[in-house]
C-alpha cells in the first residue's frame, strides 16, 4: 500500500470513527439532505452539522450544491468505490501488518529449538512445533516420495525421535501419506 493511500485510509477512519459522521452517511445514502434537514434528523444544532460534513468533504465522500441559500449534500458513491478498489482490496489490507514482525518471532523460535541443523527438543506448544515442522519439511525435497525407511532415516538426521517428527508432519498437513509413502504437500 502507497503510503498516499495509507494516509487516506487512517484520515477515512479518522472522519467515520465518529457516531453522527457515521449517521450523517447513512441519512446521505438514503438521498441529498440539506444541513438543515440532517440536524433536525440527527437533533443536533446545524453548525455542528456543517462541522461534520466539512470533514467528509475534505475527504471527499460528500459534495455539494447550491440551491438558492441552500446547501444540498450528497454521498458521493465513486469515492466509496474507488476506495473500495484501490485500498480495500485484500492485498492492500494485508500490506498493513510488518510482514517482518512475524519473521522474527519464527527466527526466534528457530533459534530457541535448533542447534546448527538439528532440532535440540520438539516444542511442546503447537505454534512454536509448527515453526520448526515448517523448517524441518523445507529440509526435505519438494517432488521425492519417500518410503517410510527413508523418511525416518532422514529424520533422524535431525532428532532421534523421528516417528514423532513424521507424524507431526503429517498431521499438521506438510506431508501426506498413503501405503507407507510419504511427501511433501
């Protein structure tokens, strides 16, 4: 995510993280309303209104027109659409968290668990298992069947509880089996 539409997500939330900005957008879903129309529906005095429409018009989700010494405002729906394109997409959402910060709490774990290129102790806790099954199934090739004697044998490579290790990997999905068979998923 740019950080110009990163911005324009904080400001969005910013403006609708208010009750009456968020009413005043559901009266303006429902059709134009002047200030007058909205304070009266929201019981609240219109310059507060106009306060909070200023804010959703810097941010472009109202526009207004002029009637008379009316101001009529409107949602502007493109606004919600492009926003909804452009910054709410699943892989602009998922570009928010560090991916680095997941990183480096695997790093750690692998840390704790490993000694060179073997494993000191299968970890008790399942996240933490689940680290060290992930480095261990990288250990192994991605289009090798192995026999259950071969499978073992290179798991022992890396602790001498081997059958815990096969198993484990196959329960949490990284391997698969079928007749004695065994390969990476």
């Amino acid at each position: 995510m740019t950080q110009e539409n990163f911005d324009e997500l904080l400001q969005f939330f910013k403006v609708l993280g208010n009750e009456s900005r968020l009413r005043i957008l559901g009266l303006l879903a429902n059709g134009e309303r002047s200030v007058g129309e909205l304070a009266a529906a929201l019981d609240v005095k219109e310059p507060t209104v106009s306060h909070h429409l200023g804010m959703m018009k810097e941010l472009g989700l109202v526009t207004v027109r002029a009637e008379g010494n009316v101001r009529i405002y409107q949602l502007d729906t493109k606004v919600l659409e492009r926003m909804n394109r452009n910054i709410f997409s699943q892989d602009n959402l998922a570009t928010l968290v560090d991916d680095t910060s997941e990183n480096a709490q695997e790093q750690k774990v692998l840390k704790i668990y490993l000694e060179g290129s073997r494993i000191k102790e299968i970890p008790y806790r399942y996240q933490k298992r689940l680290v060290v099954l992930k480095w261990l199934v990288n250990q192994l090739e991605m289009d090798v069947r192995y026999t259950e004697a071969d499978l073992s044998a290179r798991l022992k490579e890396y602790h001498p509880d081997y059958a815990a290790l096969r198993r484990y990997l196959v329960e949490t999905g990284l391997m698969q089996r079928e007749k004695g068979v065994y390969w990476r998923v």
